[in-house]
C-alpha cells in the first residue's frame, strides 16, 4: 500500500495578535519552522525572527521549537498562541 504524501501532514492554528493563521506542515518537522510560516502569513513586520517568539498550546504550556510536531504531541487543528518573548524588544543600556 503507498502512502500518500499528505498522509503525514496536519494544520495547526496559531493565534498571533487574537488573529487565527492556519499552516499546514509535516508532522515530523521542527515547529520553528511552523512557527516561521505563521508569522510570514500574519504580515508581522517588526519581529520575524521565530527565536523571538514563544508558543503556548491552549492550555498554556511553553512549547518547545526545537522539536517535531509529532514529538510534541500536537494534532489536526491544535491552537497555538504567539507572543512575544518578555524582553524581546528592549535594549540593554
């Protein structure tokens, strides 16, 4: 039996800014890269740099984004939410 190639593909809903931005990525990618399509799709300008960002699941667990989606454990249609990391914008003086 062949597999087909989406078989290994899911969407995850990450929330940037209250804004809901569906990607679709294969469940044995790293999320950064996850993370890195969601902020290209959401226009953000300031910080596009996914290692600014944090990612919290609905129940408000730091995720990880060095590790593969499966290895999260994360499923079709998992809400992510995106914040900035807490001094991500400052400077040191």
């Amino acid at each position: 039996m062949q597999v087909s190639p989406d078989a290994h593909k899911i969407r995850l809903i990450f929330i940037i800014n209250g804004e809901n931005f569906p990607v679709e990525v294969d469940v044995h990618a790293l999320l950064i890269l996850a993370v890195e399509k969601a902020l290209v799709l959401s226009d953000n300008t300031g910080r596009r740099n996914p290692r600014e960002w944090e990612v919290r699941d609905s129940a408000g667990t730091l995720l990880q984004v060095d590790q593969s989606i499966k290895d999260l454990g994360l499923r079709e249609g998992a809400r992510l939410f995106l914040s900035l990391q807490v001094g991500a914008g400052g400077t040191l003086r």
